[in-house]
C-alpha cells in the first residue's frame, strides 16, 4: 500500500501489524539490528526452545516503548534515523504499544 499504509487503521478494525522475529544472539550492534556495526559479540550457549518462546511471550500485553533512534519515527519533523546519522542526541518520547499473538 505504500504511503497510504499509515492510514490503513483508519479504514479497519483489526490488529493487521505482523512481525516475524529472527535472531541471532550474541552480537550487539550500534543500530540495535543485525545491519549496523558490531560493537559487541560474545559466545552464547544452548538455549532452550521452551526459553526462548517464554522470552517472547513476555513481550506480549500493553507496554510503554521508546522508539530506537535508528526509526523511521518523526521528531520535529525529521526521522530519527537522520539525527542517528548525524550522531545528533535527541529527546525521544515514550508510547504506548500492545502487542498480541
């Protein structure tokens, strides 16, 4: 839907957001995602499948979030990801989120 996809709740009832997680444990970067630079990356062991959906499954339900600067989220009228490549601090604001399965 391209531009008009910020609109789309305006026009719909249901939760339409769908997210598929993919990770790769151990590495921290500077964009807080697996294309930024790697500041950080340590050995992890085993992990679980049952620890791993109990991590996700404690995301879920109402929560306050701070957008990472590296979004595409609007301060001033400028996306955040602008100021991060700048290496611009800005303030960013809490919001509210839900997230359901």
């Amino acid at each position: 839907m391209g531009k008009a996809t910020k609109y789309i709740n305006l026009i719909s009832d249901k939760k339409i957001k769908e997210y598929v997680a993919v990770a790769k444990l151990g590495i921290h970067t500077d964009s807080y995602d697996i294309t930024g630079e790697v500041l950080e990356e340590k050995q992890v062991e085993n992990i679980a499948d049952e620890k791993i959906i109990e991590t996700l499954n404690s995301f879920l339900g109402k929560q306050e979030q701070t957008p990472p600067i590296f979004s595409a989220k609007k301060v001033v009228g400028k996306r955040l990801y602008s100021y991060a490549h700048e290496k611009k601090e800005v303030k960013i604001r809490k919001q509210n989120i839900e997230i359901f399965f």
